[in-house]
C-alpha cells in the first residue's frame, strides 16, 4: 500500500480527517500495549517475505509509492531507496519544554506536526551525527507510539541514516534508551514518551532526542530544532513499508536497516554489572521480608518481571499493574503519594510489606517506601549516596561527585560534605547532570521530582533506584538470621536523619493553571527578588538572600538563566517558585519549601506540621490565588 504524500495523513485516513482544520474524532480506547490490533489499519496492510531460518526481513519487491505524486516529489535515490520530498510549512508551538517536546496527542496527529519536528531535528544536527549511523528509538508504549515510530523510521531512512534499532513494540523505557545508545554506540535515540503524564487519544504524547553519550540533547540543539520549525518548507521521507514491530530480526531496505529488538536484555545486563544480584535475590528470597513494586501500568511493567522475579526471586504476585496499556489504565502513572494511591495503601497497613516501590510512565522516577514510612525523593538519593561505597560494586572506589537540581533539599549537600565530595547544584533537567558525569566529575545525582540515578547512563532511572534500595537493605541485613527483626526502610532513613540532620521539605503543584496568571507570577516574584536584601523580615524570617537561579555549566561554560525564583532564609530555610516545563497543557506552577532540623528529637514531626509557617509565608508572598485563582493544590509531595 502507497504511504501517504501528507506525512501524517496515513495516520489519519481511518479517522475521517478532512483538509479542513477541524480535528478528527477518536473513540476513547484501553489497549494492551502487546494484544490489540492498531488502531489505523492501513498502518499493517504491508507485505513482508520472511525466511523462516534467518532473523532478516526482507521487503516486498514492489516498494509503496507516494499516493499523490502532486504533492510530493522524489529527491533521491539515497541508499537504494526511494526519497520523496513532502512539502509543509511550519506550525506554532514547537519549542522543546524540560524534556523534549509534550502537546496533547489530537495535536501531535494533526498533519506533519510529528514529521516537521523531526525533520527540523535533523536539520538542526551536523550530517555527521547521524549520516550512515545509528540511532535508537523506542518509548513507554502509549497510544501514538506505534504510528509515530513508522513516520520517525521512514524520516530517518529519508534523512540518510544507516540504521535504526528498536525495541519490540516500540518499547525501551528512557533509561533503556540510554543504555542501549551507550551500549550500541549509536549516534543518539528517540524517546516517545511524555514521562508521568496520563496516556490515550485525550491525553499526552511527547518526543525527545538523546545523543551519543545517552544523555537529552543540550539547550543548544533543542534550540536549533525550534529555530528550524519556524523556517521548515519539506520532511525528506523514505518510501518504505511500515515496519513491523512485533517480530524481533532484520528488516532491510536497500542500505537502510531496521532491527528490532528484546527491550530488556541490554538494559538487565547493565543492572548485573552495577549491583550484586545474588546479595539481593538473598533478601527478596527471604520469607520474612515482603516486596511490592507498582508498575503503574507503564513501561516498566515489561521490566518488572524479568528483573525481580525471574532473575532476582520476588514472588510474581509482587508485582501489580504490571502489563504496560497505552492509556496506562486510565490512570496518572506519576510514582507520588496521590497518583500511586493504590501501591501507598498496601504500604501503610500495619502488616504491608517491608519495602514497596513504584515508577513512572517511561520508567525513569521512583517512589519509594517502607511499611507506612514514606522516602522523599530529596531523601532518597542521599541515602543513596551515603551508602553506596559499602553496599553496591559499582560504586566500591567511591562516587565520584554528587549533584541536585536546585530545587531538591540539602540533604545530599550534607553527604557531600561530610565525605568530602565535589558537589554541584543544577537547574530542574537532567540533561544538566550530562556534562558533569562525562567529565568525570559526578557519579550519583538526583531531582525531588522523583528522579534519581547516577553515571551508569545519562538518564535518571527508577529501576536503578528500587535496586540501589534494595542493596542497601540487602548489605544491612546479609548478616541478619532467620527470626531476627530486619532493619528496616525507616531505620535506615531516621539512622541517616541522626547523622546528617533533617531536611524537612515539600512541594505544592498547582497543574494546568491559565498559563497568562501563572506567569504573571513569577514575573511578580522576580522583581521582588531584584528589589530584595539581607536582613529584609518575611514574617518571622529574616532573608539571606533572593535571586532568580542562573547556572553557568563548569564543563563548557554554557549558562541557564531564569531557572526558578529563590527566598533562602538566615536560618537555611528556603521558597522556591517556578514552572514546570514537562506539562502538555497550561502551566504547573510548583513551590517547594525547607527547613533544615539538627535536632535528632524534633525528626519525628510529620513535615507538613514541620514546614506549616514556611507554607504559609510561600503562599503570601506569592500570591498565588490572586494571580491564579488556585485554593489548593493539585498534589502535595
């Protein structure tokens, strides 16, 4: 079947969109992301000849043609090939957030909106980068993803590329991605996710491209690629069948390749050589110690399994939502006290399970808990980085560096010093840890919003986070006999909270506010930022200091500015105001408060009691219902 010459429109055909602008209508579906039949059906009407005794697929004789050659014409014969030109022009609102570029998906399928950012990606790269090479692709597995991937492969044969790799079912988690790219010595990988965003025809979609080394593009690229959607005239696109992604092998076409492979195999093949497995299959494998993880049914539901029941021994009724769905099950797969409710009751009855954990949509966030004890994510990663010289093998010569996004508390400040590390605070993103990590300055980073990892790849990665947990209890009780009280999630975190003292903290998200009040806001908190100074009296605190973040990148010099609004406090405590940047809708303003606490008797204090003055300055100095309209927030972590 002829592809067609409007890019997206073959996605589009079965949904009854005509040239006018009005959106096509699509019914509201739950799939399993391995069961269903796709949604457009002239996506699988291919041809393929498949030697049974060999992994390569080979294309039918008689390649597909533009189905109007009026609106396309053929450029080249590049690779063997055949190279159409689509003609487009460019579209509004293309600029790459945080992490990659997020719009809702009746957006992403209007006509060339995915080719045009595409395109203008490898407009923006340096032939070398990508001309001959090979790039990964894969995703979390929501709705769109398997669309996109065929417009994605045929936009990167059209563009010249060599090779692309990509998981089965279009899945490989974000982490996956990055370990795949480091392993493979690709030339970089696309991401189809929107990370812990909700999924379905209603609800988001997102792509981001990471380069060579794994890590999100720079600043520098994604605004390159903005720049070149403003100007965008053609998508250069191979005229080539759908790929199909169910079967792993070789699918060839002239010099232009595609392999799809077992998501999971070079990724649990890192976490073998990062952590010890038998010390943890030791404790998962004991009958007294519980273990829950919540997949959320996102993609690390195709990990779970593999990694901690069949290679690690955790009973299989331990893993719950495991089956990745492309609406994630109508729910908000964001691994937080209020969208992973389900996992957080089981956790806090009186006889849950020792350990718990959960991640997001794409698999790079964590949340984790003990038997009704909560581990903020702040928390987490500087009890990560206090234990892991003597609990996890990567680590035995000791990390290299630590560092946090501005916004996370000083918890790991306090590791850093007390093991005499090198520490760096970075703008929210963590393409920010990327250069740091190939200088050879920093080995464990994280961010509060529930992402942790380190310099085993260039993303931050839940899984990884959940096995440098389950170390760390393994390490503590490898001498513990049967009978014997474990130590425990919350002796660990209240013996770390003893030594280093305690970073009360917390966020306030208010999501899909009016973006025109939200940012009003902020731009109100700046200026009364630059008219601040020391020794100004916000209530009962008197300010240190005031400023809007800017970083400048110790590696190349780069600086971020306008990285969120800060009020840090005489005494150490701090306010911080700014916007999120990985929403697909309004504006998701987000505050975060803390206040550090020495004394080893007041650790017990529940932190929203703890930081209740903090809140309320926040709230008043901000003015956040007037500017907003908001009078509470949507999630509190």
């Amino acid at each position: 079947m002829a592809f067609s010459a409007k890019l997206d429109t073959a996605f589009l055909l079965s949904a009854n969109l005509s040239s006018s602008s009005r959106e096509p209508t699509l019914p509201i579906r739950s799939f399993s992301l391995f069961t269903h039949a796709p949604p457009f059906p002239n996506l699988s009407s291919r041809n393929f000849t498949r030697n049974a005794t060999s992994p390569t697929v080979k294309a039918s004789s008689s390649p597909s043609t533009p189905s109007s050659s009026s609106s396309s014409t053929t450029v080249a014969e590049s690779q063997g090939i055949k190279v159409v030109s689509v003609p487009t022009k460019p579209i509004d609102g293309q600029k790459t957030g945080t992490s990659g570029l997020r719009k809702k998906v009746k957006v992403f399928i209007q006509e060339n909106y995915l080719g045009n950012w595409i395109q203008a990606l490898f407009n923006s790269l340096p032939p070398e980068d990508y001309k001959n090479g090979l790039l990964v692709l894969g995703g979390d597995g929501r709705y769109f993803n398997k669309e996109a991937a065929q417009t994605i492969i045929k936009i990167s044969a059209g563009n010249g590329v060599g090779k692309v790799l990509v998981g089965k079912d279009g899945i490989l988690s974000t982490p996956a991605v990055s370990a795949v790219i480091r392993k493979r010595k690709a030339n970089g990988g696309f991401i189809m996710s929107a990370s812990h965003n909700p999924g379905g025809p209603e609800y988001d979609w997102g792509i981001k491209f990471n380069y060579s080394s794994g890590q999100p593009a720079p600043e520098s690229i994604t605004d390159k690629i903005y720049g070149n959607t403003l100007s965008i005239s053609e998508i250069r696109m191979a005229d080539i069948p759908d790929v199909d992604l169910s079967r792993l092998g070789v699918t060839k076409f002239g010099n232009f390749t595609v392999e799809v492979v077992d998501p999971v195999s070079d990724y649990l093949e890192l976490m073998e050589d990062v952590f010890d497995f038998s010390l943890i299959k030791n404790l998962l494998s004991r009958s007294d110690f519980g273990f829950a993880f919540d997949a959320m049914h996102a993609v690390t539901g195709a990990y779970a399994k593999p990694i901690f029941v069949d290679k690690l021994g955790a009973r299989p009724d331990s893993i719950t939502n495991g089956v990745p769905l492309e609406d994630f099950g109508h729910g908000h797969p964001d691994p937080n006290l209020t969208y992973a409710e389900e996992l957080v009751n089981i956790m806090y009855d009186k006889n849950g399970p020792d350990f718990g954990a959960a991640s997001d949509g794409d698999g790079d966030r964590n949340m984790v808990l003990g038997r009704e004890f909560f581990v903020t994510p702040s928390d987490s990663v500087a009890i990560i980085a206090a234990n892991a010289q003597d609990a996890i093998p990567y680590f035995r010569a000791g990390p290299k560096g630590l560092a946090r996004s501005m916004p996370t508390s000083g918890a790991l400040d306090c590791v850093a010093q007390k093991l005499n590390l090198p520490f760096f605070e970075v703008p929210t993103g963590w393409k920010f840890f990327g250069n740091l990590m190939d200088s050879g300055k920093l080995s464990i980073c994280g961010e509060e919003s529930f992402g942790t990892g380190s310099d085993h790849i260039r993303e931050k990665d839940g899984i990884w986070a959940v096995l440098a947990w389950l170390s760390i209890l393994a390490h503590r009780n490898k001498d513990t006999k049967p009978g014997e009280k474990l130590v425990s999630v919350s002796d660990v975190v209240k013996e770390h909270w003893a030594t280093y003292g305690r970073n009360f903290f917390s966020r306030y998200d208010y999501e899909e506010c009016e973006s025109e009040g939200a940012n009003k806001m902020v731009e109100y908190l700046r200026d009364l930022a630059s008219k601040s100074k020391s020794g100004d009296k916000y209530g009962s605190y008197a300010l240190q200091f005031a400023d809007d973040f800017e970083y400048t990148d110790p590696v190349d010099g780069s600086v971020a500015s306008k990285q969120g609004v800060r009020f840090v406090f005489s005494d150490g405590s701090r306010i911080i105001f700014r916007l999120s940047g990985t929403g697909s809708a309004g504006a998701t303003v987000r505050i975060y408060i803390e206040q550090f606490e020495p004394d080893a008797s007041k650790h017990d204090i529940d932190a929203q009691i703890a930081l209740k003055p903090l809140i309320d300055l926040a709230l008043s100095v901000s003015k956040l219902k007037e500017f907003t309209g908001r009078e509470k927030p949507t999630v509190i972590t």
